[in-house]
C-alpha cells in the first residue's frame, strides 16, 4: 500500500477538537517558536489510524518513526510597537 503526502498541514483537518493545539513539526526541519509535546505522540497515531481518510496513514507513519514530532507553539513574546519622539515617555 503505497502511503500518498498531504498538502501541508492537512493533519488540521483530522485531529479532534481536543487535540487542535498540537501541531506537527518534521524532524528535519529547524524548529523556532515552539516546544515538544511529550507522550502524545502514540495517541495521536492510534487516533489517526481509525481515520479512513487517504492522508492519514502518512501523519500515523511519521509519528512513529519519529520523522514528526507534536509540537505546541510558545506564547509570543510582548513585541513593543513603535513609537514616535516622546509619545512612551507621555504615555507611561
């Protein structure tokens, strides 16, 4: 059985409600802004094998070669927005 590649971040559309924080990183990839979500990795591939959709099996199949890993995103850091001449010290 030949496993067919989604389009990117098609695994959105089959994760549950509960599991739509997570997201999939590849292991390849260099990863910024984000931090490994430990343990749920064969929950996720169980759930995805119940899944009759086509692209299913390939997130299954990532997650347990550890070609992808769940990931959550970090909260974004306050970014300070600019400002003009003295309008931060008027304002504070």
């Amino acid at each position: 059985m030949e496993i067919k590649k989604p389009p990117t971040g098609y695994y959105r559309q089959l994760l549950p409600a509960e599991l739509q924080h997570i997201r999939l990183a590849l292991t390849s990839q260099p990863m910024t802004g984000v931090e490994k979500h430990p343990g749920i990795a064969e929950e996720m591939a169980a759930y995805l094998d119940k899944s009759d959709d086509e692209y299913a099996a390939y997130y299954a199949n990532g997650l347990r070669t550890g070609a992808m890993i769940p990931v959550t995103p970090l909260s974004q850091p306050f970014k300070q927005g600019h400002w003009a001449p003295g309008e931060l010290f008027m304002k504070s």
